[in-house]
C-alpha cells in the first residue's frame, strides 16, 4: 500500500466518523417510510436451552463502585479454571439483560444503553471452562436469559487462536464472546447513519463486560482483531447482513500472574520518542 492510498483510506476512515453535515430531504430511513421493523431478538436455532440462574446474591460482587472502576484492566493470562454458571449469567445480564420492554414489541430496555433502543447485537459465546457447561459455540437468548447450544466440541483452543487472529494467549480463556452486527435492526431507524452509531453502543456493551468481570475478580480484554469468515461460518452467519466484528475473551487470573501480564508491555522499556 503506497503512501497515497494510505491517505485516502485514512481520510475515508475519518469521513465515517463525522456526522454529515448536510441531509438529503427526499432521504427516508425505513422507520419513517413505514416500513415493519425487524424482531427484537433472533429466535432459537436449538432444542438444547440452558436456563441461565438469576439469584445472584451468592456471588462475592464487589460493590464499591470507585473501586471497580479503577480496578478495570485489561488482562490476557488467565488460568485455566472454571468459571461457575452464575458467574457468567451474571455478565451476560451486565452486557445485554432486558430489563423491560418498551409498547408490545418496540424496543428493549436492557441493561447497557443503545442509539434509538434498538439493540442491534446478538452474542455468541465459545466456552471452554465454564462449570456445567459442555464445551463448544452457544448463543445468549436475552429476551429469557437462556443459552443455547450450537455445537459441543471439546477442544476450541484452535478455533480461539485461529478467530482472534493468532493472539493465541487466548486459548487459556474460560469464554470468549463474539459480537454480532445484526445490522438492519440499526438501518431499519438509522439508515445510512447506522454504522457510525452502532460502534459506539458496541463500545457500552465491552465496557459493561470489563466492569462486571471485575467485580468478580475476573480478566478480559475486548478484541478488534478478528478473522471473521472463520467466526461467522462457527456460529452460521451470512456475513452480510450478520457478521462477527468484536470480541472479548475473559477466564479466571491470579495476583501471582501480574508479571507476566507486564511481560506483555515489557517493550516500552525500550521505546525511544
């Protein structure tokens, strides 16, 4: 790539990052032409639903608020422990619980804040150390706090590693979620304004998920660099009018692990301005 099309390509990026200034009047979204919007939730593709547990007043949540948010890191040594079943219910309801329902089929109110309330994610979960859980690919079902089982498979570390790009410090991870793009329910209000705004409620969702892990003691690190032709074929995606665009492994970590997570960073010693 010449130093020209570097250029073009940056200021593409940074085109898409402006709200335009100037609007077609004859420009209608689907919404405002009177088009039926699209379901809320994606429906079931699997008999095998896991209910997830909703009590979570035996978890030991940190509850100091100051104290979770400067405790947020991102980390990426994990042990290869289990994470219980009320532990990962009590993130997915963090990044994506519906709290209420707005009319009869509307829009969702849910714990994480979202451009228009439309909601225009679905997550994917490969599991790999989750206790009671089979390892392999699932889907959360929000509209009833539910998993689904897509496909058992024992060992996904190849998957992990091969999905996030090589970054295989992954493959230790307890669970690794996969942000999927529905993305004609944000077109269907937002049109050709979309996109710009689903990045930034993709932004709440990965920062709900950092803060309730660490609530709980537990690691993650939201990741941008994915392959997405080999995730979105594991979890049945068109690519097209669904895609994988983010992920975020979490697992179990441990004080005595810290150095090896500056290890990470060990070059900045080095870097000379």
């Amino acid at each position: 790539m010449d130093e020209f099309e570097i250029r073009q390509k940056t200021a593409a990026g940074r085109t898409f990052m402006h709200m335009a200034k100037e609007n077609d009047p004859d420009y209608k979204t689907d919404q405002y032409s009177g088009v039926t919007q699209p379901p809320l939730f994606k429906d079931p593709v699997s008999e095998n639903i896991i209910k997830l547990p909703t009590d979570f007043a035996g978890l030991d949540i940190r509850n100091d608020f100051l104290g979770v948010i400067n405790g947020r890191a991102s980390h990426r040594v994990y042990r290869e422990e289990n994470i219980s079943l009320t532990e990962l219910s009590f993130i997915l309801w963090c990044a994506q619980g519906v709290k209420d329902l707005r009319g009869k089929r509307y829009a969702t109110l849910r714990t994480v804040p979202c451009g228009g309330a439309r909601h225009e994610f679905e997550l994917y979960l490969c599991i790999q150390h989750v206790e009671g859980l089979a390892n392999g690919f699932y889907h959360y079902l929000p509209q009833n706090h539910s998993l689904e089982c897509l496909k058992e498979q024992e060992d996904v570390k190849e998957f992990i590693g091969t999905s996030l790009s090589g970054q295989t410090w992954a493959n230790k991870a307890g669970v690794v979620f996969y942000f999927d793009m529905v993305a004609y329910r944000a077109e269907w209000r937002y049109g050709i304004h979309a996109h710009r705004i689903a990045l930034v409620d993709a932004g709440y969702i990965s920062q709900n998920i950092y803060l309730a892990c660490t609530a709980l003691g537990i690691g993650g690190c939201a990741i941008g660099a994915i392959q997405e032709d080999c995730s979105n074929e594991v979890f049945g995606l068109d690519g097209d009018e669904e895609f994988i665009f983010l992920a975020h492994p979490i697992g179990k970590i441990a004080a005595e692990d810290h150095q090896k997570e500056l290890d990470f960073y060990a070059f900045v010693h080095d870097y000379d301005l």
